[in-house]
C-alpha cells in the first residue's frame, strides 16, 4: 500500500491503519479508556482516514475492528453531550455524524465491521453503514440502539438505517424500548450477516472483505427478515408482538404495513398508543424516535434524518434526558467504587455462597449467585418442602430464560447443576459467604447466625437479608460482629435491579467490599448505606406507604390513589405496592419503623381490620384488589373495612401524589442529614432502582433541587400546618434553606 498510516489526528481518537494483502484493516482503540466511544473529533479523524483510504489504489476494501477485549464501541461520549447547551448546537452535532456515516456507507470499497463486544448506540449505527457485518458468538457481545434510556434517540442514521435494513417492525421493537439483543437474534433479524467464534472474527472478516472485492461474496438481503423474526417471536409481548397481531398474522405483508400509506397509518397510530400507555407523556424519547422513523418512511432518507437530528437536538438540552444521564452517571460510578472510603480495600474471593430460607427471596438469591455470579450454591431450609419450592422456583427461572432462548437447555442443565439444598448444614464449612433469607424475627436471625458461626470457617461472612432490622442489633450476640453485614435484596430478586448493602460501626472494610463485588457480579447496582431502622429504602418507603393509608382513611377510593401516584410517575400505586409486597409484610415492619421513630411515622389504623380479615394481598389472593379474573379491580368489598365504608370521597390527584411522594423526599432528605446516606447521588439510586421513584425526576434528591429547597420547605410546612407532626420537616433541609444551598453542587 504506498506510505498510508494513521495521522497524528488518527492516533489520538485511538485509529490505527495496517494492511493485511490489499484490505486495509482499521483498529478503534482509544488510549486509556475502557471502551471506545464517539465524538465529533473522532468522527472527523475517520472521515479524513476514508478519504485517504479512497485515493489509494493499493487499499481495495476496509475492514473496521475494535483493538479492545470485550467492546467494540459503546456508543457516544456522555461526557461531550453534557457539554451542549443549545438544541441547535446539539442538532449540528447529530448532522455531523450523519455526514460521516453516510459517507461511509457510500464508499465505493467494500467495508466490514467486525464486532467483538459492546455495539451499542453510535457503535452500532457506525456498524450499520459499513456493508458487511460479521460479530461474535461470545455472550459480551450485545447489539443495539438504547438511546431511549438517556432520553436521546439515535443521531447519526439509526433511526433511518435500522428500519430500511430489517423492516420498520422489528426496528420499532428495538428503538422504541431501547433492548439490545444477542449476536444470534440479531442474524435472525438481519442486523448481521454472519456469527462467527471469537477466535476467528478478525480472520473470517478480512477473508470476507476479499470475497467481496473479487465478487465471489454477494449480499443479498430480504428486507422483510426482521418482520419473519418478529413473528417468531410473536408470542413473547412487546411492541413486536403488538404490531404483528395488529397485522393478522400473515394477512398483512410487510409491503402493507410500511410502503402502503393505510399500513403506515395503522403501524404508527397503534405504536404511540401503546408508547403513550407506557410511558404516560414523561418519556419524550420514544415518540420523537417513533416521529423520525415516520418522516424517513413517509418522506424518504433525506427527511427522515432532518427529523432524526432536530429531534435529537431537542432532547440532548431536555430536563428528562439530563436527569436520566445524571442517573447513567451516578451507576457508571458505583460500578468503580468498593463500598468503602478506602480504594486500596480489595474484596476476598467468593467460590461458594450459603443461602438460609428456601422462599421467594431465598430462591431468587440462588439464582443470582449461580446464574450470574456463576458460583455453587448450598440452599437450606427446615423441611424438605422448603428445599424443593427454593430449587423449583430457581429451575422455573432457567426454563422461562431457556423459552426465551437467552440460554440454551445445556447452559440451563450446567447452571442449575451449581444449586444444592438440604435441611441442615451440611455443605456448610466451606462456604465464603452466607446469605440469610428468613421471616423478620430478630431473636430467629440471631439463634441462626449462632449456628452459621458454629459450623463455617473463621472468615465466612454472615450477610441478612433483612429490611428493617438493625444490622447492629444482630451482630451484638456474634462470635465474629467484624464479619456481620445486611445484604438486602427486592423481589423477585431475579429482576430488581438494586442491592442495598448494609454496614454497621464494626463491619470490616474487606467484607463490605466483598459483598459489593458479589453483587456487582449478581447483575446487581449496589448502594452501601450506614445501619439504622429500616436502613434507607425501608424507611423512606413507610411514610409514603403510611400517607397512603391516611388518604384512604379520609375516605380515598383506592384506584383513584394508585392511579395518582403512577400519573406521578412510579411504575405502581402504593394500595397494588402494598398487595404486591403482602399486607402481613407491612404490619411486621411498622412498629419496628414507630418504636424507632416514633409517631411521626407511625402507621394509622385504617388497615387493622383488612389484616384482621386474613388479607395478605396477592400471595393469598385476597387483598384490596381481585386475583381471580383475568382484569384486575378493586375488591370493593374491603372498603367495608376502612374508615368511611363505601362511601368514598373523590379527593384531589394532584394533592394525593404530591402528599405521598414528598413524604418520600423528606425522609430521604432525614437519611441525608443522619449520616444513614453517604451521599445524595446514592438516595437517588436507591429510590429508583428499589422503589422505583420516577427516574424522569431523578431520585428525591435531584427533584427537591427541581423544585428548589426552599419551596420544599414551604410545601411541607403547609402539609405540617395542615396534617400534623408527620409532615415535619427533616433539620437538613431547614438546614439547606438557610445555607441557600442545593443537594447537588453546581
């Protein structure tokens, strides 16, 4: 090839240029940086390397490879979006990267992509104008267009190349909600062309180049491949299987659906209604996604990426898509830390887990330990029963991940293989860690840690499972209090996303950092709070549920409240939060929150008689709501229980959410100023991850900052005039006020 290197531009933005024969090979590996990522200054220092690479007659095709272990590129630079103030700044930007992209795809050499790892966001729309598309089969590597879940949509072609390349259906199912998909889905969608082994992908991807160079390769693609796969995938839900029913099965062609103008109609009406049901208007991302892949194919390539960039231009500078990076941020973060002030802290090898309690919660930490910290796992319990429900519910998660064809059966068979169980300690003396799983009983979890210390090695950890008993207490009757720490994980288990670890004054830095790491390899986003009742979620979460109960004291019809509270923004309403956790849960935790804190948390009579009347809420399928028809409703008949009968008051939406959820804030805030936190950045996580507090807000501490300290304070104080002591609020946020201070700097 002549004398064509890398420019000193070329270099810096992690581009190196090597030919292999006549095929240009291009390496993305960005110095000092974890994955690659795009910039505008990347993307200029790979327009000039195509234009050189086009003017040399010695280079006749290119092949595009990361130089990094487990990632191809991972899409933009967060950091450099933040920097954007304008939508029109913002909107240059995505055209910028739509020159370069298109001027790509149009490059009259053949080109190849050659995909190892991450291929997310601009690393997949980078990948979706080269010509051929070869991946690996490892399990690192992961293919797709998440923008949505920073707010963003795609901004350099994704919103226009995907569709035309898989048919707009299947690119609805990805764009819309963000998924990203395994190399073997995205072959039977037609996102790649081929699924290679890792050892071969730099081999296979050169040798492809040359077949294309020479013509003995041709690509031909159906472009109705990502309807068929679709459909095959029809029974699963989603906004895929939505659309499909929608077309009748095989009645529609893909023709109807996207070239016919009434199919067009129909595909995107039946899309924003259900983005609209989702999502509830607080989620712009989505529909404005939905809007440019409209335009693209209504109005053609051209429209559609005019659209695509103004549209992204809008959100980059949009409070919800701040707010959702800050929370990218803040778990980017938690990935790095070891849960301790200390960095040189190093967390001990973890080979096997003992879990105590073959329920729910029990199963699930099973699951998590063998599934994906990928370790052997002694379960026990005190029947023989309790062993087979904790090894069955595990087995059910493996069948449901085989169904979905997210493992295979052989996979499944080897995993499964890793979970064992009995009635007593046996398989007991080596384990590294024990998870305790069992009912909230302070004198139980002690008489049971007694046992667990009797028969495991000096250094095995004692983690609880526990959500509201002080970690303290427990740890006061141990033979070894340093190694004692509360582990607390939501249900199910195999789907919450957070882990709440938490430490108390003796609590060794090693085995803090152990159980951070555990978690981090359970698929998990750890927050470590200092002990306390309730810790942080617990606590925060029994006034809100508390101003609920009062509200259906006053008289509250219950769908009214529930339906408050979601419009709020929360996924649930706290009565179908209260059935779903259990009734008897709640009644357990309440006088161990009110003996701790007193009457400003304490939890009204209203549900005394509802608990009396053995309602527990879904696991017994009697609670406020019915569990034995295919729609569920409210049962009114427990409304002859609760103060006012069936005379129901119709009382102010927007007073009901904004009592229950500053309830939430202001306790976080007491959390904040107590010590319980560390940080504002971790009650935040906390409260979305775990309680599931509208992630548009940004956790309860960036909406008090939304709102301005200061009109926190005056809201509360009209509640606490209004309602009593309950409303009172936290000495920080008087602090806060006075200071002229916000939670977050800047």
């Amino acid at each position: 090839m002549g004398a064509m290197v890398a420019q000193e531009s070329e270099v810096k933005q992690g581009l190196s240029f090597q030919l292999e024969g006549d095929i240009g090979l291009v390496v993305f590996n960005q110095v000092d940086e974890p994955v690659n990522t795009l910039s505008p200054q990347t993307g200029a220092a790979f327009a000039a390397l195509l234009d050189r690479a086009e003017k040399d007659a010695a280079v006749k095709a290119l092949v595009f490879i990361s130089g990094k272990k487990d990632s191809f590129v991972a899409g933009a630079k967060i950091d450099f979006l933040q920097t954007i103030k304008t939508a029109a700044e913002a909107t240059a930007t995505s055209r910028d990267g739509q020159r370069v992209f298109d001027r790509l795809e149009a490059f009259p050499k053949p080109v190849v992509a050659a995909i190892h790892g991450a291929c997310l966001g601009g690393g997949l729309e980078w990948a979706l104008a080269c010509h051929y598309r070869v991946a690996t089969d490892s399990p690192k590597t992961t293919i797709g267009l998440p923008e949505v879940q920073l707010g963003l949509l795609p901004g350099a072609g994704g919103t226009q190349r995907l569709p035309a390349l898989i048919g707009a259906q299947a690119a609805l199912d990805l764009i819309l909600a963000g998924k990203t998909v395994k190399p073997s889905k995205a072959k039977r969608l037609g996102i790649v062309d081929e699924v290679v082994p890792v050892p071969i992908l730099r081999e296979v991807a050169l040798r492809r180049a040359r077949e294309l160079v020479d013509g003995t390769l041709k690509v031909e693609r159906s472009h109705g491949q990502g309807l068929k796969a679709v459909a095959r995938q029809g029974k699963k839900g989603g906004l895929g299987a939505l659309l499909l029913g929608l077309a009748n099965k095989e009645m529609w062609t893909e023709v109807a659906l996207e070239d016919n103008p009434l199919g067009r109609k129909v595909l995107f009406d039946q899309a924003r209604k259900q983005l609209r049901k989702k999502t509830r208007g607080k989620f712009p991302a989505p529909e404005k996604a939905l809007e440019a892949i409209r335009v693209g194919l209504e109005s053609g390539r051209a429209a559609g990426l005019e659209a695509e960039a103004r549209l992204f231009g809008e959100l980059v500078v949009s409070d919800v898509s701040k707010r959702l990076v800050e929370i990218f941020f803040a778990t980017t973060a938690l990935k790095k830390e070891n849960g301790t002030d200390k960095a040189d802290v190093k967390a001990r090898p973890v080979k096997k887990v003992g879990v105590l309690g073959g329920g729910l919660m029990g199963g699930g930490i099973a699951y998590v330990s063998s599934a994906l910290q990928g370790v052997p796992v002694r379960v026990k319990d005190k029947d023989d029963a309790g062993v087979g429900r904790a090894l069955k519910q595990v087995q059910g998660i493996f069948d449901e991940r085989v169904k979905r064809r997210s493992l295979t059966s052989r996979e499944s068979a080897a995993k499964m293989a890793l979970v064992t169980g009995g009635t007593d300690y046996s398989g007991f003396k080596n384990v590294d860690v024990v998870i305790e799983a069992v009912f909230e009983d302070l004198a139980l979890k002690r008489r049971i840690l007694g046992e667990v210390e009797a028969v495991t090695r000096e250094d095995s950890i004692f983690a609880s499972n526990t959500s509201s008993i002080p970690i303290t207490q427990l740890a006061e009757g141990a033979r070894r209090p340093a190694q004692v720490i509360g582990m607390h994980y939501f249900s199910p288990v195999h789907k919450m996303p957070l882990l709440e670890i938490i430490t108390h004054k003796g609590t060794a830095d090693w085995v803090t950092a152990t159980c951070v790491e555990i978690g981090k390899k359970q698929g998990k986003t750890v927050i470590v709070v200092n002990d306390g009742p309730g810790f942080y979620t617990s606590r925060i979460l029994a006034p809100y549920m508390n101003e609920a109960a009062y509200l259906l004291a006053e008289g509250a019809d219950i769908a009214e409240l529930d339906r408050a509270l979601v419009e709020f923004g929360f996924p649930v309403g706290p009565i179908t939060l209260l059935d779903e956790v259990g009734i008897d849960v709640a009644q357990k935790v309440a006088p161990i929150m009110e003996a701790a804190f007193g009457k400003r948390i304490a939890a009204p009579k209203a549900f005394d008689k509802v608990v009396a009347d053995g309602r527990l809420g879904r696991k017994n399928k009697k609670g406020f709501y019915t569990y034995d028809g295919k729609k569920k409703e409210v049962d009114t008949s427990v409304y002859e229980l609760l103060p006012h009968g069936r005379e129901r008051k119709h009382l102010d939406a927007q007073e009901m959410a904004e009592r229950c959820a500053l309830q939430m804030v202001n306790e976080a805030v007491r959390c904040l100023g107590e010590g319980i936190l560390r940080s504002a950045r971790d009650g935040d996580v906390g409260a979305i991850f775990g309680l599931g507090f509208p992630a548009f807000l940004g956790g309860p501490f960036r909406y008090a900052d939304s709102l301005g300290p200061a009109e926190l304070l005056r809201r509360l104080e009209h509640y606490h005039d209004k309602y009593g002591e309950r409303f009172e609020p936290a000495p920080a946020l008087v602090e806060k006020v006075k200071a002229g201070g916000k939670f977050y700097p800047g």
